[in-house]
C-alpha cells in the first residue's frame, strides 16, 4: 500500500511542478497575477487527482476483502475467485478506457488549443491543459472501469458464498465494498468545491464533464458488490422457510414444538436481505450529503470574496 502511494505522489509533485515552470516563466513576462493563481491552482488540482488515483491501494483492499469471505466459499471455488479477481483488475478494456479517455480530455481541452493557436494571450498561462487534463481522464476512465469490473466480480462472488442465516456477519463485506467504491469516487469528486474555495470562482467545465461521467458510475459500484449476496440470501430464506413449512406440517398444532418452530420462522422471515446494516447506510448517507454540502459552502465562499473584493 505504500508504495502506491509514494507512486501517487510521486505522479503529483512531478506533473505539478513541471507544469508550474511554464508559469513561472509567464510571471515574469507581465501576466496578471489572479490569472496565474488560477492557472496554479488548476493545474495542482488536476495533478493532486492523477495522483490520488493511481496512488489509492484499491486492489490490496479489494484482494484482503476476497480472503476474509474465503472461509465462506466451497475449497474448490477459492482459486477460481482469486483467478477472477486479477482478470477483472487487468484486462484489454482498461487500454480501451484509457485511449477514450485521452479522447475525451481532448474535445475538452480543444477550446485552450484553439485560443493558444491563435495567439491569445489569456490563454498561454494554461498551455499545461492540453497535457495534463488527457491525462487525467486517461486515468480517471480506466479506474471507473476497474471499479464496475470489480464491482460486477464481488456481484458473482456473492452468488458462491455459503449463507449461514444464524450468523450473515460476515455478508458485512459486500456492503463494505460498496461504501468504499463510492467513497473513492466522492473523494475524488471533493476537489471540486475545494477548486472553488481557492480561486473563488468555478465554470461548468470545472464539475458537468466529472459529474456525467462518475455519478451513473458511483450508483453502480455501490449497489453491485450487495446485489449478488442480496439473491443468495433470499434464496436461502426461501429455502429455509420452505423446510419449515414442510416441517410444520408434520407436528401437532399447538404444540411445544410447534410454537418454537413457529419462532424460528418468524425470526427467518426478519432477516435482512440486504447485507447493508445500519452503520453502513448511515455512512452511504454522510457521504451523499458531503458533496452538496461542499458545493454550498463553495456557493457561499465565493460571495464572500466577490463582495470583499467589490466585485459585486
């Protein structure tokens, strides 16, 4: 794990000073101060991203995750899984991802190439963006789709795990999953608002392009890892309820017997589906609230300083 880290920064501090030099260079060469910062600030925002991504140890968790359910699957499926686990993290589509992502960012930073070609000079201060925004996306793309593979193996590996309905404790990991898939991209996303903080100003190509592309994905990654054990207890439910219907049939109405089988049932029937507890749907919903919190106190930061500064 730290070693991906020391990746990831390693990845932030290089693209964030070698883009700073070229700014450097424009401050002395007469540029407005505010655009420079604004400049600085992009840039080191976008590098702090790469570097996050390519730094968080998502696949020694994912990996740590799949040996904690082990004692649960059938020897013979425990191999299988690992072998599953390593295809859904590398595979051809990731090279796909990362060419459309290149693609992407291009069509995005296409406005900025058109003004420096041009020669407009509010535009030089950014050459860095033609650079380092497809190369963002060349990151952000393939890690959205490393997330639905993986999301869509934990999904199978909940139809081989063995339920045991008297304790389904350890069905606690999917729901874990989830949470940390969405909380990766959550993550991702609060350097948005912060963007907005520091510069006190944010366009629509700051947060519309992250926001199509990752809120469809942030639904998908947290509901996958529960949906597969979600049908393997409700299986499992049915079976039981089943048997003890069954089972029921052949005691004697009113009875001891009968009335504690009566329990039981009732009790199978009470078992959550969902492998989600209580704690972890409160933690969902702090995390879905931090991002419109972000962005009000991003709204109000930035009125703040647009009326200290008179701009208003």
């Amino acid at each position: 794990m730290l070693r991906g880290w020391r990746l990831g920064l390693a990845i932030t501090l290089g693209l964030g000073v070698a883009g700073s030099l070229p700014l450097f260079a424009a401050y002395f060469g007469g540029y407005e101060l505010h655009l420079l910062y604004r400049s600085f600030v992009g840039l080191w925002v976008n590098a702090v991203v790469i570097g996050y991504i390519v730094g968080w140890p998502l696949f020694p968790m994912l990996a740590a995750d799949t040996e904690r359910l082990m004692l649960a699957m059938e020897p013979s499926d425990r191999s299988l899984a690992r072998t599953e686990l390593s295809d859904a993290w590398s595979n051809r589509g990731v090279w796909i991802a990362r060419g459309l992502g290149v693609l992407y960012g291009a069509i995005l930073t296409a406005p900025v190439v058109v003004d420096v070609l041009h020669g407009q000079r509010q535009a030089l201060p950014y050459l860095w963006v033609p650079l380092v925004v497809p190369l963002l996306w060349a990151t952000i793309l393939p890690a959205l789709w490393r997330l639905i593979r993986v999301s869509l193996f934990v999904r199978r590996l909940g139809g081989r795990v063995r339920i045991d309905l008297d304790d389904l404790r350890v069905l606690g990991v999917f729901a874990d999953i989830g949470i940390r898939h969405l909380l990766v991209i959550i993550v991702g996303l609060s350097v948005i608002p912060m963007q907005a903080i520091l510069t006190g100003q944010i366009q629509t190509v700051d947060f519309l392009p992250a926001l199509v592309v990752t809120v469809p994905v942030a639904l998908v990654v947290l509901l996958l890892p529960m949906w597969g054990v979600r049908a393997a207890v409700t299986a499992a439910k049915r079976l039981e309820l089943d048997r003890l219907t069954a089972l029921g049939n052949t005691v004697e109405q009113g009875s001891d017997r009968h009335m504690l089988m009566s329990l039981y049932r009732r009790q199978i029937a009470d078992i959550p589906e969902w492998p989600a507890s209580a704690g972890a749907a409160s933690r969902v919903l702090f995390y879905v609230v931090i991002p419109p919190l972000a962005w009000i106190a991003a709204a109000l930061v930035q009125d703040l300083v647009s009326n200290v500064l008179g701009l208003r």
